[in-house]
C-alpha cells in the first residue's frame, strides 16, 4: 500500500468467523516506518485465560499458535483420571470391582454383567432408536406436520443419552455414580491429583503466554474493536464505532495525522502485545 506521506496512518479492518479462531479481527496499521498486523480473537487453545477474554497477537503467529493448541500429554491424563475416578467410586460403594485374571472388571453395586457391557449394549440401543427417528422426521411432509415435527426432534434429544435404555436399577446406579462424579468435591480432587499442565504458546518461537486485552472481558467483537481504535487515538477506525456490529470485509481509513500521533498508536499496540518482561 503507498502512503500519501510520511504522516498517513492507514488502518486497515478485517473481521471474519474463522472454523478454527472463530470470531476475529485482524488490524492492520502502516506507519511511516513500519507495518504492524495483528489479530484479536479468543484464547486459542489451552490457556489460563477465561473463554470470554479477548487476546491480541501477531497474525503471523495464529497458524502457529494453532498448531500448537493440542495437548500432547492429555491421553494419558484423561487415563489417569478415568482410573482415579472409578477408584473413588469403588472406595464409597458406588461401584464395585473383581479381579479376573489379573485384570480388573467393574460393576454395579450388586451387579453380576460389567458395567462397560451393560453400557455398550444400551448405547447400541440408542442408537438404533435415534436413527429411526431421525428418518421418521425426514420423511414427514414440510407443511401440516409442525407438532409430529416437535414430538420428533423431542425425542431425539431426549435419547442423546442412554440412560433410558437401562434396566430400572441400572439407571438409579448410573444417575447416583454420574451425580458423584459431577459433584464439584470430585472434581477438584481429581484435578488437582492429575491437572492439564499442558498451556498453548504462542511468538516467533512458541515460547509467550497469549495476552489478554485489558478490559474488554465478556464484551462482543464490535467493543473489542473500538476500544482499539480508541486507543488509536481516534473514535472509530473505518467508520466503524463501538456499538456497531463489525462489516465483514476490509474498511480503510487514511488520515493526515502528525508524525508523534503514528509513533504513539503503535507504541500503544506494540506494548499491549509485548508487555513489559515478554519481548
């Protein structure tokens, strides 16, 4: 892009929904100088951050960051807390165990079939059932069926989960077992005997914490991106305020401004990217 001269400011707006980032802006500044890209998005990844922060990097390292957003070690912890989980379950009678030829079989309290077969036919069942009714609403007619159509879509729902494909005590020890498990004690435990440490980095060399916009917290794009423009010194970028909803596409704004105003809007990206410690 030429500038019109050593003053203009160009600030370039693009905002997409991306299958992997999801929402997102990339801005783009040309300075006299220098180009600086970046991107705001959601935390990307697993990250100590809370999912409705909005963070900033380099657009240069999404692909990166993304690539990087799988736990490698999360196989085997999810093992460990499989095991752990049935331990505990077993040590409060929730469950009970036999060993059979050195391998260790689980049951219902006073069940004699394994609970993983009990479940696996039941989930075979429910299957069935969905498919079914999945064709049966595929074949009613668009017009005059609006309540069959409801009934159906109901039912499909309901049977997301297998529980009402087990035996009567079954699905009162399967509802006791889940609520246990679910119960905020268990899970901490739990947690904190076998936690992700893994944590999605991102920079050049993948080694930087993801930054997270201060004060944007739960706000939608359109405020994210206004807070920005703010901090630009300026009201909008594009023509694009805070309360409105972002354009999909690319908005420009040039604008004769002085050589100090330039400096000062990518100083106040550049540390908002690079905080102090993290260069």
């Amino acid at each position: 892009m030429r500038l019109q001269s050593s003053v203009t400011l160009d600030a370039i707006l693009h905002t997409a929904n991306d299958p992997q980032v999801g929402e997102n802006a990339v801005i783009l500044i040309v300075g006299p100088n220098q180009t600086y890209q970046y991107t705001i998005c959601r935390p990307i990844g697993l990250t100590d951050l809370d999912a409705d922060e909005w963070t900033i990097m380099m657009t240069n390292h999404v692909s990166p960051t993304l690539a990087r957003s799988g736990d490698p070690n999360k196989a085997k912890v999810d093992r460990q807390r499989s095991i752990l989980r049935t331990e505990l379950a077993v040590g409060i009678g929730l469950l009970s165990k036999k060993e059979v030829d050195d391998k260790v079989q689980i049951y219902y309290p006073k069940g004699v079939e394994l609970r993983s077969s009990i479940l696996a036919v039941a989930d075979s069942q429910r299957k069935m059932k969905v498919s079914q009714l999945k064709a049966e609403l595929k074949a009613l007619p668009k017009v005059g069926s609006d309540d069959q159509r409801q009934k159906l879509s109901s039912e499909i729902q309901r049977f997301s989960d297998l529980i009402p494909f087990l035996k009567e005590q079954d699905q009162i020890d399967e509802r006791a077992l889940r609520k246990w498990w679910n119960s905020p004690a268990v899970e901490q435990e739990i947690s904190e005997k076998f936690p992700y440490t893994h944590r999605t980095l991102t920079g050049p060399f993948g080694d930087r914490d993801q930054v997270k916009l201060i004060g944007v917290k739960g706000k939608p794009l359109a405020d994210v991106v206004g807070a920005i423009a703010k901090s630009l010194g300026k009201g909008t970028i594009g023509g694009l305020s805070a309360t409105k909803t972002p354009p999909t596409g690319n908005t420009l704004l040039k604008e004769e401004v002085k050589p100090a105003t330039v400096a000062s809007a990518l100083k106040v990206l550049k540390e908002t990217v690079s905080p102090k410690g993290k260069k």
